[in-house]
C-alpha cells in the first residue's frame, strides 16, 4: 500500500495502530476520577480480572495528572503516524485537555491497566459516528515517577508479570508457574487465551519474550520493571515529559510541528503561497489550501530524481520523484504513471501533467504523464 490516507473506522486497524474504537461509550472503571487511592485497585471496582488488578501500582492517578509535551496520534484520517504526533496534553482528574499544534479539545482519560491509560475521543462522522475512540499509552512508574510512551513494557515479580503493549491481544499475564495469558477487552467482557512467554538471558539480564517469531516482544528487566527496546529509546528521547504549565507544553509543541510541517518547510526553503511552478511552491501552496488544489489539473517542468514500482494482486503500479533541482532534493513531487518510465537519468528535465491528490499529507499527481523537456 503506498498511500494511507483513506478514513479508518475498523476495530482491527485502530487495534494495531493502539487505537480501540466503540460504538458504546466505555466505562470509568480504572480512571483516574474512580477513586482507589489513585487507581491502586480501580480496576478491580470496574470489572477487571483478578490476575490483572492485582498489578495495579500505587500512585499511578497521581502520577498523571498536570501537564505534558507528549505524543499522541488523534487524527483518524489523512496520513497516520505510527509514533504518534506532538501534542500537548493537560490531565486533570478524567478529563483531558489535548492540543495538537493547532486545534485543542478535550478527551475522556482513563487508565485501564496497570500499565496503560488511555484517551477517549468521540468519533463525529463516519459509520461510528456517536461512538468512542481510545488512544493508548504505555506507562511505568519508576520511583513514583511517570513513564510514558509507545511500545511493551510491564512488571515482574519473580518469574511472574504483567506486559502491556499494542495491538490485538495488547495485554499479557504470566504467574510464577508459568501460564502464560493474552487478555483482550471487548464491549466490556474480558476474555483469555493461552499464548507463549518464554524468561531467558541477554548479556546478563533477564529478559522476558512474550509471542513466537517475528511478532513477538521482547523486554529486558531492570529491577522489577519491564520495558522494550521501543519504549526505552522513546524514554530517552524524552517524547513525554512533564511541563509546568499546558501554555508551556503548548509551546514547545507549537515549535515541534511548525519544525516538523512540510508547508513551513516549504516556506523557508523560498516557496511562494499561492503559486505552483515549482514543486517548493506547490508544497507551501498545498499545506496552505489543500481543499483548493485537491482533484484540479496541474502541468510544470521539474526534474527526475527516481523511480519505484508496487506490485499487488498482480498489478504493477509505477511511480517517478521529482525535483526542482540538484540543490533541492528535500522537496519531492512524486506522480504516479500507468507505465514504467524510461529513458531518463536523474535530473534529466521533464514536464509532467497530472491531477493533483494527496500522498501522505503531501501532494502529487495521480496519474501523471511526462515528456522530455528542452
């Protein structure tokens, strides 16, 4: 798939991306609001298997609230970060106020596990209008101190833990004799099955795989914390870190997405709002007003930079980047052609026609044609 910019409204693909949707609305169990001397035994109150409450830390609630420059993914179209996008994010009690760079709203926070919490955002067109989304993190807390991000992460006691991480069966427990669960809650039943966690040791630590092959996570144990490689580099980037204030964190990831936003790249980089002869001019046009450009004809002369194909259900589709120059290879316009184009090397000049459309919140042309240019 070389585009995924179509609206996202199943169950499995909000699973796999840490997003859960539902049409009901999710009970407050285990949020930060349900009392339990901060959401120690929360869970427990809502419904939550036996094996699973008992791993509730003390003090999780607490260590929530206030205000973060952090990473969440809200946007349930256009291009989808895998990692998250910057956002701002202020908690108080199960509210949370969230600000994304440009717009703020505000979510449901719950904390659903004893090592994840999420943020419920109600979903406003589609076929689950009226419904819910969640939006998952990872947390530990380290000396009473919050850690937060994406990735696997637990707690051990002995040969016995508790792992959280994304996707399907984003929660596992494994007791001191060795039986291994995958727990999955929906519409509010949990349900179990059986599935593999194997202890071993890596250059002296213990570690602790949960799954088989290719899909499996890995944890390394430090004390009695559990945490993926993933997880620990998003620590030590530090893309979850308290602020003083939300006007602080809503600062600093103003400066993140401004840095990050292909039209104030563009911008910077000398393109002009509002004009098109240029793929830098296009860019900082598109990013100002995409509604406008999207679906009309565009014709401009660039130069040719690369080329790739896909093949899928045994259709070969083609695809050539393009340049304005040798000096300016960070703006690439790509246009997708109904056959392999030949004959060209790169920064040869061409004039390309096509129909502009969105590629991973950037433009292109689909489809395109090309001709050699004088």
């Amino acid at each position: 798939m070389r585009r995924m910019n179509k609206r996202w409204i199943m169950i499995g693909m909000c699973a796999a991306i840490g997003a859960g949707c539902s049409k009901k609305t999710e009970p407050s169990g285990g949020s930060a609001g349900s009392g339990g001397g901060g959401g120690d035994k929360a869970g427990a109150a809502a419904g939550m298997p036996a094996e699973i409450a008992a791993w509730m830390p003390k003090g999780a609630n607490e260590a929530w609230q206030g205000a973060w420059a952090s990473r969440l993914t809200l946007r349930t179209s256009g291009t989808i970060s895998m990692a998250g996008d910057p956002a701002a994010i202020e908690i108080k009690g199960d509210k949370a106020r969230v600000f994304d760079g440009k717009t703020e709203q505000e979510l449901g926070f719950v904390i659903d596990s004893p090592c994840s919490a999420s943020f419920k955002q109600a979903i406003t067109e589609g076929s689950m209008k009226g419904g819910t989304s969640s939006h998952s993190k990872q947390f530990l807390l380290k000396d009473g101190k919050l850690l937060a991000g994406e990735g696997a992460v637990g707690y051990r006691k002995g040969k016995a833990a508790i792992v959280c991480m994304s996707g399907m069966d984003k929660l596992v427990t494994l007791d001191d004799k060795g039986a291994c669960k995958s727990w999955n809650m929906m519409f509010d039943e949990w349900k179990s099955k059986d599935t593999t966690c194997t202890w071993s040791t890596v250059d002296g630590k213990d570690l602790l795989t949960v799954g088989t092959g290719d899909w499996s996570s890995k944890l390394v144990a430090d004390g009695d914390l559990l945490q993926n490689e993933q997880f620990s580099d998003f620590v030590k980037q530090g893309l979850h870190v308290q602020a003083k204030s939300f006007d602080e964190a809503k600062a600093t990831v103003s400066g993140a997405v401004k840095a990050n936003d292909p039209g104030e790249q563009a911008k910077t980089a000398g393109g002009k709002v509002g004009d098109t002869s240029t793929i830098v001019s296009l860019g900082a046009t598109y990013a100002a007003d995409k509604a406008s450009l999207e679906g009309k004809p565009l014709e401009l002369t660039a130069q040719y930079f690369s080329s790739s194909s896909s093949t899928s259900n045994g259709k070969t589709s083609y695809s050539i980047s393009l340049v304005d120059s040798k000096d300016a290879t960070k703006f690439t316009l790509t246009c997708y052609t109904q056959e392999e184009v030949k004959g060209y090397k790169q920064y040869d000049k061409m004039t390309v026609k096509g129909t502009i459309k969105e590629s991973f919140n950037r433009p292109s042309l689909e489809p395109c044609t090309v001709v050699k240019a004088p």
